[in-house]
C-alpha cells in the first residue's frame, strides 16, 4: 500500500525548547518529504511526502527521522535564556508581510530558492544599515578587510565545520582541466524542467573549494600560526555567506545567499569580551534612535544532529551567543537579524593562534544579516517613507 | 603521571569519570586539571564529562551548573556541597 502522508508517535517527547531546532532539522531527512509538522505537544510528528511510497519505505523515512528525534531531543538540557535587552514592544507603524510589495515593485526578483536580486529601494535601506555598522566599526578603529566568497575545504576542515554544519554546507568546483570533457560540456550541458543541469559528475574536479558559510572565519585563517601584537586585533568585513536550508529556505527570512557585515575582535578573553559588549551597548544606541522593535536574548547555532545537543548546550551554558532578534509584525514572531558571539579559544587552539604570551587567543564577532535587518525594517515600518524614522526621511526623501 | 593526584576517593571517582569522557588515560588527569588544559576537554569534551559526571554519580546537570563545573575541584566541590558524593 502506498500513502504520500506519514504519521506517528516521536520516540521520546521532544521538549517545547526543541521543537523548532528539531523541526528544522527534518527538513534534511528526506527528498521526498515536502513538508514536516511536530505537534505543540512534542509527542507526535506529521510528514507530508511529495508523491505516494510504498509502506517500506515509509517505514526506513521514520526511521531517520526518530534518529534525528533521539539524536537532539533525549537527554537535551534545557538552556538557560537570558534576555540583555528587551523592546519588542515599541510601537511600529506596519503590520503585513512586505513580500508580496516587494515583489510587485520590482524589488525583489526570485532567480531560485533561497537566492533573491534586490532592488533600488532594498539596496539603499541596506547601505542606510551599513553605513551605521561602518559606523560601529570605526569606533572601534576596526580595521577594514574584503574576503573571498571561495573558502578552501581544508580550512573549514581545520576548524571542524564539516562535522558541526554538514547539512548547510555549499560545494564549489569546476570542470575538469581536459578538453574532451570541456568540449563535451560546451556541447550538450542542458537544464533540466527542475533546473537541475544535466552533466556527468565524472565532468567536475574533485572539491576542493566550498562557499563560505561566514566572513569572521577568513580572518582567523590569515591569523593562523602566528603571534597577536599586544594591543589584539579589531577588523570588519562584508561578505557574501551561503547557508543551505533545504524546505526552510523561505522569502528574505531564510536566504541561502546572503550577505553579512562583522567586526571581529581577537585577542585575551577580557578584551573580546568587553568589546563585544561595548559593540551591544553602542548598537542599542542605533537600534533606539529609529525605533526598531527588537529583543537580544542568549541563543545557539544550527548545530547538525550528531552535534546539536552538545554544542547548544555548551553555548547557551556559558552565554557564547546572544541574537539580535526583531520582531515580524505580520507573523508575530521574530526574526534574527544580528547576532554578538564569543568563542572562547576555539579558533584560537585550532589554529594556533597565539597570544604574546604564547597562550591561545581568544575570538568574538558582532555579525549583521544586511538582506534580515532591511527586511525586518520594512516590515515594521512598511514602504511609505513618512512613517520611518526622521533620520531616514532626510535620505530617503 | 601527574604529580598533583590525591588518594581523596572522590577526587578518584571524578578522575576515572573525566579519563572516560575524556578518553585520557587517568594518570593523565590531575587534581588541578581545568577545562582547556587538555586538547581534549574542549566544548565537546566538556559536555562529554557532565554527561559521564551524570551517569556515574546519578546526578541532573542543568545549564547553570554547565558553566560552573569547569575543573576537577570545582566539580568536587559541587558534588560534595550537594551531598552527591556518594556512590551510585
């Protein structure tokens, strides 16, 4: 018999903290899953498949999913949230979905999932942003840096990305240096009605290079192996970051190309942490001067499965992540736009990179989402300019 | 080995608890041992060790104590203030 739905009991009741970590981590179990519920009780779990499968192998898809069920939710501790600042409730002017504007005007064109042209009027509100990320840079005499948007796989290899962030992880290469194979796709490469260019996989060269998942990360590797001057080391960059998402891939909430704006800070753990947190103070500033609804609270990141419960843990124990999380009028909910991180000595023991006296360095990043922080802006402000802020009026008129 | 292990019981049994979830051989695991002074006891390792303190000694590690339990003496201290010290 076969059925394009699934139902049954999760091996153990995932905890209300979870559902959403878990949830979004179904999203990988399967091609042929279309669409994954949790029941707000944690106890029961709902797939939708895209075209009926027989009961077999229904049977080996529950199987991985209780695998990722078992995997994050048995044993989990709950974290320990803690709220830095709080103004979700300011008052805003808008309350629908900017989406279905934004792409009736132009402003948004879709080229696939997940990856979105912006507009004149997206493009100007994000260099409005960036401008005041510059801004926060400077005060820290932060020094400027561009990275590529190629990371090498030994790089991420080093710092162990690839056991902690498989599932998000975006492969570059090319073809292979041979003419025959060159020819042969110059003459017949095609895409199919999926899009999916039709190539041998023989064709490409081996992968040694992926898109990098983060901007912070390029500066550790030009700091590996080597001694920090005594004064540390503040520097910012924008980048592009790519981060597969699988059926989360959702309008500007959840891009697989993005952009993001950091500044970095490596040096004793005194002087990360204090930086980081004068970073949070002066951004409350910016954030209170135009009336942006938004909460910082301690949070984890996507760990795959195999690490999640761990690693969550151990950053929500020792406070290493707060999000900048803004409020979506239209869904009421939130939407991380930013985030304040230390590391400890992370990247400073994996890479050897030391203090002056000879200890490992310790490392943190304010990070922004450019393409998050615009969108969650118009969607508390909306798109008719005489509501914003008055310290955007004069530059947008 | 260490020079600095005691014959303290507990400090032993949190000793063969850390050597387990470390996978250090226990001569490796000194009485002053910190998080961070091994490669080995790193954020994983960490979580390792309060999982493993969980099962041998009975005990529910929460997020506070996560943080707080970050040396072989501070995990004594821990287990003897909470009269957890005895065996499981």
């Amino acid at each position: 018999m076969t059925s394009s739905s699934l139902q049954f009991a999760a091996a153990v009741t995932i905890p209300d903290h979870l559902i959403g970590e878990v949830h979004s981590k179904l999203a990988y179990v399967d091609e042929r899953i279309a669409k994954a519920h949790i029941s707000p009780s944690g106890d029961q779990i709902t797939l939708e498949l895209k075209y009926a499968i027989p009961a077999a192998e229904r049977a080996a898809i529950e199987e991985k999913v209780q695998r990722v069920v078992l995997s994050m939710a048995k044993g989990a501790i709950r974290p320990k949230v803690q709220v830095l600042e709080d103004y979700l409730d300011r008052p805003t002017p808008f309350a629908a979905d900017p989406m279905p504007e934004l792409l009736r005007r132009g402003e948004l064109f879709q080229e696939a999932e997940g990856i979105y042209a912006l507009g004149p009027l997206f493009t100007r509100l994000i260099e409005w942003f960036e401008n005041r990320f510059l801004q926060l840079a400077d005060s820290f005499s932060a020094r400027p840096y561009r990275f590529p948007t190629l990371i090498p796989a030994r790089f991420l290899e080093r710092v162990g990305y690839f056991r902690a962030f498989p599932h998000s992880l975006s492969f570059a290469t090319h073809l292979r240096t041979d003419l025959d194979q060159i020819d042969a796709f110059a003459e017949g490469a095609s895409c199919d009605e999926h899009g999916h260019l039709k190539v041998p996989l023989e064709s490409f060269a081996p992968v040694r290079t992926l898109l990098s998942p983060a901007v912070c990360y390029h500066l550790y590797f030009t700091l590996a192996d080597q001694t920090l001057p005594p004064q540390g080391v503040v520097a910012t960059a924008v980048g592009n970051c790519f981060r597969y998402e699988s059926l989360n891939l959702h309008s500007l909430e959840r891009l697989w190309n993005f952009t993001m704006r950091e500044v970095i800070f490596v040096g004793d753990k005194e002087f990360v942490l204090a930086n980081r947190e004068l970073a949070r103070q002066r951004m409350q500033r910016v954030f209170g001067e135009i009336g942006f609804a938004y909460r910082v609270e301690s949070a984890n990141d996507p760990f795959f499965i195999g690490e999640f419960r761990k690693q969550a843990a151990f950053q929500s124990a020792f406070q290493l992540k707060y999000e900048i999380r803004a409020r979506l009028p239209f869904k009421d909910g939130t939407l991380a736009v930013g985030s304040y991180n230390y590391h400890q000595d992370f990247f400073g023991r994996h890479l050897n990179i030391r203090l002056p006296d000879g200890s490992p360095a310790h490392t943190g990043c304010v990070a922004f989402g450019l393409e998050r922080i615009a969108f969650a802006f118009l969607a508390q402000f909306g798109f008719d300019s005489i509501h914003w802020p008055s310290s955007m009026q004069e530059v947008f008129g | 080995m260490s020079e600095n292990v005691s014959s303290n019981p507990l400090t032993n049994r949190i000793r063969e608890a850390l050597s387990l979830a470390l996978q250090v051989p226990i001569e490796g695991i000194s009485d002053d041992l910190a998080f961070g002074d091994l490669p080995q006891w790193d954020s994983m390792g960490h979580m390792e060790v309060m999982m493993r303190l969980e099962e041998s000694f009975g005990i529910e590690i929460n997020a506070e104590t996560i943080a707080a339990l970050t040396s072989v003496a501070a995990i004594r201290q821990y287990l003897e203030s909470n009269h957890l010290a005895a065996p499981s």
